[in-house]
C-alpha cells in the first residue's frame, strides 16, 4: 500500500510503498477513505509524544471500510462503513470497565502507538470495542473527523463542560477542534464568544454562530480581559482548544465566579507548564477539567444529531488533498496552523 512515511522527526516525510497491515486476532484492518489532518498529527511528527517510534505512519482521525477482521471479532464483517475514536480502549481494565474508555489504561491510538491512517489500509485493535457504524447517508470525509476533533469537542462542550442553555462559552483556538466546539455550544443553545489570531478562523466562527470574536493578536498576553468584557463578567465555561500556555492561561482568566476551564488542546512538554493563575481558580471557585476524546459508546447522541442535521461536521471541511500532497501540508501546520478540516484521501 502507498503510505505517508517519515523517518526522523521534523524532517519532511515522504509518501512511499510499505507493507499491507494485516488484523490482530480482536482486530480490524480498514481501508481508508477518508482522514484528517490534525494539529496532534503535527506534535507527533515533531516528537513531542513519546509512543512514536520511527520510521512512522502518521494519522488518527478516519472513516472507511472493514476490509479484514481478526478471528475473534464477532461485530464486524468485510465491507462495514466505520469509524473509531482516536482512544482505541483494550475494553477490559479498571477505566473501561467504569465507562471510561477514553482513558483506557492500556489503549492504542492509531498514528501514535502504531502505523496510523495516512495510507491506504490501517489495523485498529479491539474492534468490538472501538468501531462505530457510519451510516449511508454520511460521506467518508463527513465521517473522518468524528473520531478526533468533532467527538473531542463535543465531550468537552457537553459532557465535560456541561454546556447549558443561555451560558457564555469561550472557545480560545478556532481550529478544527475549536470551530467544532462553536458549533456543538451554540447546537446546545449558548452563547459563544470566538477567540483566534486567524481572521479566516474566526469568520468561521461567525458562520458557525459565534456572537462575539475577538482577534488574540490584539492581546499578546491573553485575552481573558476581553472575553470578560464582552459577557458581562465571564464565560460561564471556557476551553482551550489549542493548547499553549498563553491560550491556558487566557481560558481561566475567561470566567467568571464558578466557571469551569476545559483544557482540551495538547499541552506540549517542550514548552513547559502553563502558569495556570491559581489564585483565580481558589477566589471564584473556579473549575479546571480536562478531556481526552470521547468513548465509543457515547457517540449515539452525537450521531443523532449529525443525522438530523443539527450539527454539520461537513461544514468544517474546508479543503481536500491527496495522500501525496499530506506531507507538505503536515509540516505546514507548525508556522500555519489554518482555520477548518484538511481531509485526505489515500488514492486507491
């Protein structure tokens, strides 16, 4: 199969022949049709994640078709339409079986732990416990970018951030995770205010149904204040869903008295803690959370409104590439991150 490939680090990765995958016993191997370009796919290719091991297949977020199933799967047959969160689950220890297969104390993530999706085929473990059913009527490039940015957003907005009708949202960094996150707390009846330094992002944001952006490249040290102003005194629940220390550190800085900071954004180690203001956090009672994607078992709700057209993931995808031209755009992301979804599409 063709594959995007690289060898070191940093260096510019090259697109090349490379041996077919083929099932673990509990596994699947899924051509792909569709995948998307991520900002965490950028990280990995630097060697900002420890899991990587050269040389290596970038690519987390997609969507195909069950082409092999291992022997013990029992769920999935050849010629299935899926997709699968990043967090593939082992579905057998103490977090999963608490429901919490997100942080799967023994997970796998394609593109990470293994040879990911930027190729024609990619293996996925635990089948029966990861795979999820992508109806007919949503596209492949629709489908792709549920398992990464569109599920993490909505986790973050509605499961971890609790979204409630009439509230402030904050959503510092309007990529891809970001610009769904605006759509999925306006879905849910908030009032979102947009941050990015991209004026393409936050017309997008606009578009999606953002009452309020405001340009960060105006406030160097963060735009908290600003935020502030514009919602009377605070976002009710802000997230950072770049991941910087400024972009931390602004979130919390964005809410008011007992609102809650969801860090979503990869927090590289390269540039060190965020100087999380404490003692903000202490005086308003404030909340700090985390979240790390969404497990397979509680996509149903999204989907529903996917399919119902109250959320329109395929709204996000701004441009389409080939397997070829993945390379070029992955080492692009560092100096230009862009506003929307890139969506690759291995050539068969």
């Amino acid at each position: 199969m063709r594959a995007v490939v690289f060898e070191e680090f940093g260096k510019i990765a090259g697109v090349r022949d490379v041996p077919d995958p083929v099932p673990s016993d509990q596994g699947v191997v899924v051509r792909v049709e569709a995948t998307g370009l991520c900002r965490s796919d950028w990280h990995g290719w630097m060697g900002h994640d420890p899991d990587i091991t050269l040389p290596h297949v970038p690519g987390h977020e997609l969507a195909g078709v069950v082409e092999a199933v291992g022997s013990a799967v029992v769920n999935w047959r050849p010629g299935d339409r899926v997709t699968v969160p990043f967090v593939c689950a082992c579905g057998r220890c103490s977090a999963c079986a608490a429901g919490a297969q997100q942080v799967c104390e023994r997970q796998t993530q394609p593109g990470f732990t293994h040879w990911g999706s930027f190729a024609q085929y990619v293996a996925l473990e635990q089948a029966d416990v990861n795979l999820v059913a992508v109806p007919e009527e949503l596209s492949f490039a629709m489908a792709a970018g549920l398992g990464c940015r569109f599920a993490t957003a909505f986790r973050a907005v509605v499961g971890q951030g609790r979204v409630g009708p009439g509230e402030w949202v904050a959503v510092h960094g309007c990529g891809g995770v970001g610009l769904s996150a605006v759509m999925i707390a306006v879905a849910c009846g908030a009032r979102v205010v947009a941050v990015d330094v991209s004026a393409r992002a936050l017309e997008l944001a606009r578009a999606f149904g953002a009452a309020a952006c405001v340009d960060a490249s105006a406030h160097p040290g963060g735009a908290g204040e600003a935020v502030r102003e514009l919602t009377g005194g605070g976002a009710h629940l802000s997230l950072d869903a770049l991941g910087s220390p400024v972009t931390c550190a602004a979130s919390v800085r964005s809410l008011r008295w007992q609102g809650r900071h969801v860090q979503v954004g990869l927090l590289p180690t390269a540039a060190g803690d965020p100087a999380v203001p404490m003692s903000r956090v202490t005086g308003l009672e404030l909340e700090i959370l985390g979240s790390h994607g969404m497990a397979a078992h509680d996509y149903p709700p999204m989907m529903d409104m996917v399919r119902a057209g109250v959320l329109r993931p395929d709204l996000l995808v701004t441009s389409t590439i080939a397997l070829e031209a993945a390379p070029a755009a992955l080492a692009a992301m560092g100096t230009a991150p862009g506003a929307g979804v890139t969506i690759i599409e291995p050539a068969k």
